[in-house]
C-alpha cells in the first residue's frame, strides 16, 4: 500500500481543543490508562528516548512501532507461557525489552488449535501504552486469535500488525469505512473486542487465549488437561 503523508490535524489543534478531544477519546475508550496500560517511569523513559519534541506524526508512529518490533523474542518452556501470557504489564516488557515465544519443541505447541503464542499481544499493548502517552488515541485489539493496535490521526484511523506474520509491525494500514464497520458487525457477534489493554477486552490469562475465537472452547479442555499442573501453579485451576 503505497503511503501517503499523514498531517496530524488532531495532535495539531490549540492545546485547549485538543484536551477537549482527548476527553472524548478517553470515554471512548481510546485514551487513558489500564490496568496493563499506566504510565509508568519505564514507559514514560521509552517514549522519552524515541521523541525529539513536537506533536507525533505518521512516521514517528511508524518508528515508534519499529522499535518495539526490536524487542528480543525469547524462547521459553510452555509452563512459562502459561505462568506470564496476559499477566504481564507494559511496564514491565519495556524493562526487559523482551517477548516471550513458546519453544519450537514445546510440548503442545505442535498441535493444532494450542495457543500459539507469536508476542503480537505483548507488542501491541506496549505500542498502543505509548501512542497513549503521547495522546494519539490508540486502541489494543483483538480480533479472533490475534492482536494489533489501532490509532487515529486527524479522521483517519490505522491498524498497526493487522495479521500475523514474523515481522510484526511490517505493515500499517489506513482502515476505510468498511473496515470499520465490519469490526463492528465482528463485535456484535464476540469476534473483536479494542479497549486500552488485554485486561480491558477481558483477557486476564492463557484461558482467554481464544476469547474472540469462534473455535475456542473445540481446544480448551484438551489444553486443560495437558497443562493442568502448570494451571494450578499460576492460580488459574
């Protein structure tokens, strides 16, 4: 998709305009804090080292994204998985600079249907904390068994990491109105969910793994019984 020059109308306004939308964004849901989401030293130090001044653009959007795509992928034992995956702050990602990926010999991760944990939910909720924080108004997604990030700037909204693929962040695309309203018929049926974090569309665990997923409860019981031990350990059976 060839790129077009975004001019941010909304982070361009007078200071006062601009808090007057940003309150219409947080009641929307596209602005604040959550629980996985605060702006925390660490956050606040990230976005810091990235910005030069000035009000954010689509390129700074861009690399902002790229940056968080550089996050070293650490390969851990399932019972890992099953002990961090939703848990985890955006706070406390940055500070390790790292996203956790089952192992290639896990066990259960061969199969189909098992989560298969590929980091674009860690991403995506470090990404849309930060676009936050610097008051673009950006949502964490979920849409069937992915996550991605959508931000807005002027009238126009995007959709960072739309599917999954190794380089996460490779793509970034502007959504048309059909788009939109597809999301919408989508939420309707419990296919897509946005809020400000994982923990806000109701993903508190590896249980909620397939939350938006009309497939989802075909696996859960069989990936219950596999990881049982590991289950209760974390408190979740």
């Amino acid at each position: 998709m060839a790129q077009k020059r975004i001019e941010p109308g909304l982070q361009s306004r007078p200071e006062a305009a601009l808090d007057s939308q940003l309150h219409y964004f947080a009641r929307q849901g596209w602005f604040g804090e959550g629980e996985l989401s605060k702006w925390t030293p660490p956050v606040r130090k990230f976005v810091s080292d990235f910005r030069v001044g000035g009000p954010p653009g689509f390129n700074d959007v861009k690399e902002l994204a790229t940056r968080v795509q550089r996050f070293e992928v650490v390969p851990m034992p399932y019972e890992v998985i099953v002990e961090s995956y939703a848990r985890l702050s955006a706070s406390e990602i940055i500070e390790r600079r790292e996203v956790f990926v089952p192992q290639a010999d896990a066990k259960g991760f061969e199969l189909p249907g098992f989560p298969q944990v590929n980091g674009c939910q860690d991403r995506s909720l470090v990404l849309a904390t930060c676009l936050r924080f610097l008051k673009v108004p950006a949502v964490f997604t979920r849409k069937g068994t992915h996550s991605s990030v959508r931000f807005m700037l002027g009238k126009d909204t995007y959709d960072v990491g739309h599917e999954p693929n190794p380089e996460f962040f490779s793509e970034t695309v502007q959504l048309s109105r059909e788009d939109l309203a597809k999301s919408q018929i989508l939420s309707t049926k419990g296919f897509y969910r946005e809020g400000l974090d994982p923990a806000d569309v109701g993903m508190k665990s590896i249980l909620d793994f397939y939350i938006c997923s009309p497939n989802g409860q075909k696996y859960l019981r069989p990936f219950m019984e596999r990881y049982r031990g590991a289950l209760v350990h974390a408190g979740l059976a």
